[in-house]
C-alpha cells in the first residue's frame, strides 16, 4: 500500500481568525483528545501518519504590493491508501473538529458533515495538488510501522527474560533465533512481514540510478543548445537579483513554544515566488525532477543524502505566486537545517534560490544555503506557525523505525545465513 500526501487550502472567512485561532490552539495543545479537545483524536484515524492544520496569515503579495494574500487554513496529512477511505475516515471520525474549524472557511456545507456527502466534495474541490513528495520509508503503513516496533518491543522483552535466567549466553546464534520466533507464535504479536524489505528497496534504488544515469546523459546533449540559452538568461536574472535588497521579516515567537517536544518535529515554510515565467518555469522543472528522484533513487530514507525526514512536500498557492514547503522530521530545527546545509544544499538552493529573499544563489545551485547564517536567518522568517501536528509515531526516528523494520522482517524470514543472523542479534 502506498503512502499519498494530501492539502486541502481554503480561505478564512473575513473577520474569523480571532475565533479559529484560539480553536487551533485548544485542538493542539490536547492532540490525543484527552481533555480540553473534544473535537478529534487523531489516534482514532488509522490511516494518517501526520497530520496538520496551519493558517497563513494575510499579506502582502511581494511583487506587487497592491495585492493581499487572505487568511488560509491549510490541512496536511501523510496517509496511507486511497484519497475517498482517507476523507471518509477523517469525516466520520473527525466530523466535530471539521464542522468547527470549517464553519470559519468560506463555502463550507451549511449542513456540515450532517451530509457527509457534502462535506467529501467540498473537501475534495479545494484539494491542491503536490508537485514534488518525498517519503523516508516508502510502501510502509502506519500499521506495518507499529507492527515492526511492537515486534521489536516483545522480543527485547523475552530477551530480557531469558538472560535474567541465563539462557542467553550459552545458547548459540540459531538457537536464539529459533527461541525467538518459537515465542513470538506464542505471544500476542504476530510478525507481518513488509510488503518490500528495506534491501529490495536498496537494490531498486541503484537499478533506478543507472536507469536515469543511462536516460539522463543523452537527454543532456541533446538538449544542450536550449540549456545554453536557459543557463544565459539564469545568470541575466540572478545578476539582477542580487542587486535587490529587502528588509528581514519578522519572526513568529510562537514558533519556538512548539519545537523539541517530541524527537520529531514540524516544519512549515512559505514563500514567494520570484516574478517572471522565467523563474517559476525554472522552479516547477526542478521540483519536478525533485519529484522523480523521490519517487525512483530517494527511497531508501535519504533526500539527499539527509536521513531524518519522514515525509516532506512542496506545493503552490496562490495561482502559483507562493510556493508552501512542509516537512515531517526528527531532531532540533537547528540539526535539521544543518543536515540541509552540510548534504543538501545545491538542491536546496536550486529550488528556494527561485523564491523572494533566499541568499544570493549562482549557477542555480550554488551559494545560496552554502551562507549558512543568511540561510538559517531566511529560513525562521518564512517559517509558519502550525498550531495543530500530529505525528502517529512521535517518539520515533526514521533509523530507528528502519531498524525495527528490518529486525521484523529478519525473523519471519526463512532464509537468513549465519551473518544475517549474527546481525539480526546484534540488532537486538
């Protein structure tokens, strides 16, 4: 089963937000709905592996200041399975948080979810698309991920057991093995094998390097005369923009009261986009190709080289004139950033170095993120405030989930060698 992302992005009804605002807050501040939240337990909703709701404030559009950008609540979730199973769950389960926040969204059904039907459409009518997703650990469920970590928690419970007996050390490896997959039969966790290993991802994943590679070279000479012409007018424009200077934006306080709670954390960033087809043609060819490799050499838990994110998105608003990034990750705000800048920053600077304000950028991808302070300077400035993150996993990191996938997976198996044991023990 695949893992889908979903953004439903409606406008705030005039004059709402000093009502919406403070429900946010009561809903995420109390996400398991154990008390004060009475609208939704996000526990209940089998399928999301997280989840958000984020107002973008009202602003000024940067390119023309003329124009104003209206209060939008966007919904983000990582789900597993198809779009009507999820919508239909999230209706029905948390049919009292949607009829309270959507009743401050322009058109929402005035029956509400009394006609769930009329809530599905309007849901689904103000879905906006997802041009570039990443996810860390591809064909894994939310019940696959729990089956894993509930699996390694009863072993290293009967390991702990036996070696208080002293049956560990004198056993040897195969014994141990078998001793282990003798008490899972017993217990009450059944082991569910992974629709794809980890290995058989990594083996996909170099197959599909040499695909591109193969694909790619010839399609770079034979498009090299359009390049040229790309590359001139590129450094037209960033000689331009470097000439532009902006004043800082001010930073959301609220932003630092819902960082390092858990081990993972949330980030939302928006920004504008720079003006000219020239620069979001550009944007939208690199987000597409950040797409493909996502989908194809990004599937082992790394974006770059970057292994903590558990699942991040971009997607535009705005008839395309902002561009909004959420990620899913583990660690502080500051290590995340530095995992970007030391192992992904030409990607990450040939995609913002097309958006307002990011440092000045050469070539695309250079410069930019490599000025780590201005980096890290305009990234607090345009990240967003989410009052409500959900995460089904919280206190679990992408490695450790990875590892639990993989000792699950190595004790159903009927075909490990000596070393496959001996690491699946050491694992342990």
């Amino acid at each position: 089963m695949e893992q889908n992302a979903l953004s439903i992005v409606t406008y705030v009804t005039q004059g709402s937000m000093p009502i919406l605002e403070p429900l946010l807050e009561v809903i995420g501040e109390d996400i398991g709905g154990e008390d004060l939240n009475q609208y939704i337990r996000f526990g209940d909703l089998t399928t999301i592996h997280f989840a958000c709701w984020v107002v973008l404030p009202s602003t000024a559009d940067s390119s023309n200041p003329m124009n104003t950008y209206r209060d939008t609540l966007v919904l983000e979730t990582n789900f597993d399975g198809d779009l009507d199973t999820h919508l239909n769950e999230l209706i029905s389960k948390g049919g009292k948080a949607l009829d309270a926040i959507y009743a401050y969204c322009d058109g929402w059904p005035t029956s509400g979810t009394a006609n769930p039907g009329a809530v599905l459409a309007y849901l689904k009518a103000h879905i906006v698309a997802t041009p570039a997703f990443y996810i860390g650990c591809p064909r894994h469920t939310v019940a696959d991920i729990r089956n894993a970590r509930d699996v390694r928690a009863e072993i290293e419970e009967f390991l702990d057991s036996e070696d208080k007996q002293g049956t560990v050390a004198s056993a040897s490896d195969a014994e141990l093995l078998q001793r282990i997959k003798d008490h899972l039969v017993k217990s009450q966790v059944s082991a569910v094998p992974s629709l794809e290993t980890l290995d058989a991802q990594s083996r996909r994943s170099w197959r599909n390097v040499v695909i591109t590679a193969l694909i790619g070279a010839p399609l770079l000479l034979l498009c090299s005369p359009l390049i040229l012409i790309w590359y001139v007018a590129l450094r037209i424009n960033e000689v331009r923009d470097s000439k532009i200077v902006k004043p800082p934006l001010p930073v959301d306080p609220r932003l630092f009261g819902k960082e390092d709670i858990w081990i993972q954390n949330h980030l939302t960033t928006l920004v504008d986009v720079k003006p000219g087809k020239f620069r979001l043609g550009t944007l939208k060819f690199v987000l597409w190709l950040v797409n493909i490799l996502a989908k194809t050499v990004f599937i082992t838990g790394q974006l770059g080289g970057i292994p903590t994110i558990h699942f991040a998105r971009w997607l535009f608003l705005e008839k395309d004139r902002r561009l909004l990034f959420f990620s899913n990750y583990d660690g502080s705000w500051a290590s995340y950033l530095g995992d970007f800048v030391d192992k992904a920053n030409y990607g990450l600077t040939a995609v913002w170095s097309n958006t307002d304000r990011f440092p000045n950028s050469q070539n695309l991808a250079f410069g930019g993120a490599q000025h780590i302070e201005a980096f890290k300077a305009w990234s607090r400035q345009h990240n967003v405030y989410a009052a409500v993150w959900y995460s089904a996993y919280p206190q679990e990191t992408l490695q450790n989930l990875k590892t639990d996938i993989r000792i699950r997976d190595a004790v159903v198996s009927n075909s490990l060698s000596t070393t496959d044991v001996r690491e699946l023990l050491q694992r342990l």
